[in-house]
C-alpha cells in the first residue's frame, strides 16, 4: 500500500492511542500536521470503530480523509460522513449507558443466584464462546491458544462451533463457525460497548439451534460478558469458563482502569460464581481462583501447550529457511537469537535490547567473530523503548525487527532461529508471575535451544536446565537431558552470558533444542490440556 500511495507514512494504531490519557492522544492528533490521512480497517470485524476514526480524523484537520477498506481498495471520507459518525457515536454512548445499567442490575441478581446443578445433557457438541471485540488480531499468544484449545476439542470427539466477531486463521477447517455480530458503531465508554455486545451476542445465539446436541458451553473469560452463564441456564448445559488471569485485574493494574471498574469485576465474580468447571493454566491462577471462593472441586489447572503439528521444526526445508534469512536481511551462516511476542512490560523484550546494547559496547569484536544477529518479531506498548535502546547504527546492522507477524507464520520465524528467547520479568507491584506463555512451548516444539527466565511456571516447566552460575566447560555427551538454560528475570549479566554461552557452542544448541521439542511432545500439546478437562469434567460428571 505504502507503494500505492507513493509516501512513507507515520502509522498510530488503535491499540497506541488507547494506552494514552484522552487529552494526550487530542494533543497527539492536534501535533500530526498531516495533508492527508488514511484510515485503514483491518478486517470487517472492524466497522465498528470506524465512526470513531472518522471522528479522530476531523480533529486532525487534515486536508484529505482516505479510508483504505480491507480489500485494500481506497475511498475518501467526506465531511457529511463525519458528521453521521458524530451522531452514531452520541446514539452509541447513550445506548452504551442504558446497556451498562442493564448488566449492572443482571449481574447483581446472578451474584445472589445459587449456580444450578448440572448433569450431563446428552449431547456431544461444544458451544466454544470468544466474546472479545478483537479488532484484527491475528498474532499473539491468545491466538495459539484458543486454535489449540478448539481444535483438540474438535478432535476429542466433540463437535465445536466456534463463536466469534472475528476469524482466528488458526482454527481448523473442520470445527464450524458462528459469526458473532459486532456494534456497527461504539461509543463512550469504552468499556460500555462490551455489555452491548454481550446482550448482542446472548440475543443472536439464543435465537439460533445451537442448543441442539450441545453437551456444554465453553467461554474464554472475555470483558464485561457473561453469555456463558445465559447459555447455561437457558439450555441447562454445564458451563465450563476458561480463567487466563482477570480482564478486570489487567485494565487496572497494567492499562488504564475501566470507567465502571466494579462492574468489570462484578461480571467477573458471577462467571466464576456460575461455571461449572473453572480451567487456568498456572499454579498462581488456581491459588488466585482458590482466594475468590471457587471451590478446589471446581477449578482444573494445566499449562498452555502447543500444536505439534504446526509448530514442526520438519516442516521446513534449508532453502525455506535460506529465503526467509535473505528477506530479512540476515546472513544465512548467522548464529540468530529471536525473541517473539506481543511486546508487554511483562515479556522483557526492553530487557533483551539491554542485552543487546551491552554486547555492542563491551563485545562488538565477538559479535562479528561468531556471526551473531538478533530477531524480534511482534509489536506492541514497549516497541518504542526497545527502538530507542536499538536506535544506535550497530545496534540496527545486528538486529532485525519484524513488526507483527500473523500467528500462523510465526513457526517459520522460530525454524530460521538458532536460539529462542524468553526474557519474561516480574510484575512492578511485586506480584507473583501469573502467565504460562505460549511461546514457550512454541520454542519447545521447534527444537531450538531456549534462553528464558526463572519465573514462576516458567521456571517449573524448564526445572530441569542449565544455570548460567554452573554453565559446563565439556560438550554434551549421550545422556544429556537438560532442556534450555535459566536466567534471573531482568539480570542482563546473565543472559548476556547464557547468549555468548549458546552462540560459540552449536552441540549444546543442538542438544538442548531435541531434549525440549522431546519434553513439548510428552507432556504439553493441547490434547493433553484437553484431555485434562474432560476427565475433570467426567469426574464432576458433567458431562
């Protein structure tokens, strides 16, 4: 497109302006100074923002309005198109309010609600609801994890019907979709448009025959909805809620707090209240479940895990690898260390471009005898910080970074790699690291060598490795069975040594990354996660 339109853009992306204060993100817009603005809409998905861009690009005062639409065509904006996409935005927030107040009064009476009884009802299909308005997310470990978790359903012997306002690329051809219908506009407050949505959602599936055959509903935990609970004591199915960490928790300890932050956690507090079966993929978030009053009977507890088939070192030949290097501009005899994620505080990629940083100014001459380059595929809220700790020259010659690569591709970025990174750190506020990172048996299952923090379930899952205070002088012999290397969160020291360590010994490299692809096969591919609710769930006998 940047060819099409014959100039080098500055891009802000929704997700930018969010994490801002309203009065930062006016001064933003008032400061672009731009002739002319392009509004690109990622997906259908997406419509329902549109008024609101519309609005951000009239205070931009920007002398032409382009909206590049998602077959990538292009049309101008005129200034009575603004003007309707004022008064859909106003409609909206008076709606948003009368919705708010509607879920307030719901929630209230479900938190005094006993949670009805359940026993199996007969049928074999899953009703899998994601009732996040995800607007064009196709990366990250959230992607992964609900294709995995969908798919080794669909394969249990469970039939799934996917409901969603957006696709998942990932998600096998054969579980069917139910498209989720999106606000065609939101309003004010943000978090107002998810109770629209939720009432959108329960309305449109309750009016459809779901229900038939459906043995329970599956929810991934999603803001400000609990259509979960509606589906459930409408069709008298188990309800089974998928528990990630809280929304609610997140938007006030990491982002910016919800305008009504009670009811978020309300919300919260009656799907856990109602589910049958609670399922978390750390040892944290089952004590965290545990502290909320969710009965130990009820909660289930496994890591995330990875798609064997998908994330399959086999799946790529020399010249795939060859090509891909040369697109990036990497040498093809280059040692590569990758880091990929979505860019949170919490992932320690600015804790990585340290790293690097430290390399360049105290082993430049090392970096060019052992041929090291780096990879940081993704984006997100920290990419500004690790470009300003990479913005020097050597830093740039030595480091390639992708932007967002769609989940689905992500296996072919890892094949290129020689070592995998994993550089998580502890939360700020001195809280226990809640995560279990998907990537880290996307790492696993590619059969590369791992570098990665002793954090939590982290550092469970990666017990038996190598320390960087007792790292081996000898090669590895036969019996080797170690899996990566472990590092002290946020310590640069030591995985400055762990990185120098892998990249002059390429045995260890090879050895550690086929004992960890051997780990990621025997214990965590997303049939054993399933398998692991469906017995709790027969155990309940809810099904």
């Amino acid at each position: 497109m940047e060819d099409d339109i014959q100039v080098s853009p500055l891009y802000l992306s929704i997700a930018d302006l969010r994490q801002r204060s309203a009065w930062r993100v006016l001064n933003t817009l008032l400061s672009l100074g731009a002739d002319t603005l392009f509004l690109a809409m990622e997906d259908e998905s997406s419509s329902g923002a549109l008024p609101i861009l519309q609005i951000l690009a009239f205070v931009t005062r920007a002398n032409s309005v382009q909206l590049i639409n998602p077959q990538v065509t292009r049309s101008s904006v005129s200034n009575r198109q603004i003007l309707k996409s004022f008064s859909g935005f106003a409609w909206a927030s008076i709606r948003n309010y009368a919705v708010m107040l509607r879920a307030k009064r719901e929630v209230a009476r479900l938190l005094q609600s006993f949670r009805k009884s359940a026993k199996p009802a007969g049928g074999r299909s899953v009703v899998f609801i994601n009732a996040n308005l995800w607007f064009g997310l196709k990366a990250g470990g959230a992607v992964g994890h609900i294709a995995g978790i969908a798919n080794a359903l669909d394969q249990s012997g469970y039939p799934v019907t996917y409901c969603a306002c957006s696709e998942n690329a990932m998600i096998a051809s054969a579980v069917r979709r139910f498209r989720l219908e999106p606000p065609s506009s939101l309003g004010f407050p943000q978090d107002y448009n998810h109770y629209y949505f939720h009432f959108r959602a329960e309305r449109q599936i309750l009016k459809s025959s779901l229900a038939q055959d459906c043995a329970f509903v599956y929810q991934r935990m999603s803001v400000a909805n609990y259509v979960g609970i509606s589906l459930s004591r409408a069709w008298g199915v188990p309800f089974i809620l998928e528990y990630n960490g809280s929304e609610a928790g997140i938007a006030k300890n990491w982002r910016r707090r919800w305008a009504n932050q009670e009811l978020a956690e309300s919300v919260e507090k009656a799907c856990l209240r109602h589910a049958h079966l609670v399922v978390t993929v750390s040892e944290v978030l089952a004590e965290e479940l545990l502290q909320t009053g969710v009965e130990p009977e009820r909660i289930v507890c496994y890591p995330n895990c990875v798609d064997p088939a998908l994330f399959d070192p086999s799946r790529f030949t020399e010249g795939d690898i060859t090509l891909l290097r040369k697109k990036l501009g990497i040498p093809p005899d280059a040692v590569v260390f990758t880091f990929l994620g979505t860019f949170f505080k919490w992932h320690g990629a600015e804790v990585l471009a340290r790293a690097i940083r430290t390399l360049v100014v105290t082993e430049n001459d090392w970096l060019k005898k052992n041929k090291v380059r780096f990879l940081l595929v993704g984006d997100g809220i920290q990419m500004p910080f690790v470009k300003e700790l990479l913005s020097d020259s050597t830093c740039q010659c030595l480091c390639t970074l992708t932007g967002t690569v769609e989940q689905a591709e992500a296996p072919k970025y890892l094949a290129a790699s020689d070592v995998l990174l994993s550089p998580h750190v502890p939360s700020d506020d001195g809280s226990r690291f809640f995560g279990s990172p998907t990537k880290l048996f996307e790492y696993m299952a590619m059969g590369k060598a791992i570098i990665a923090s002793e954090l939590d379930q982290i550092g469970t899952v990666f017990q038996n490795s190598l320390r960087v205070d007792s790292l081996p002088e000898d090669m590895p012999i036969g019996g080797e069975d170690r899996i990566a290397i472990l590092v002290q969160p946020a310590n640069i020291t030591q995985l400055v040594t762990a990185m120098k360590f892998l990249a002059e010994r390429p045995l260890w490299r090879e050895k550690l990354g086929s004992n960890a692809r051997t780990e990621a096969l025997s214990k965590y591919t997303w049939t054993h996660h399933v398998n692991r609710i469906l017995d709790k769930a027969r155990d309940l006998e809810i099904i």
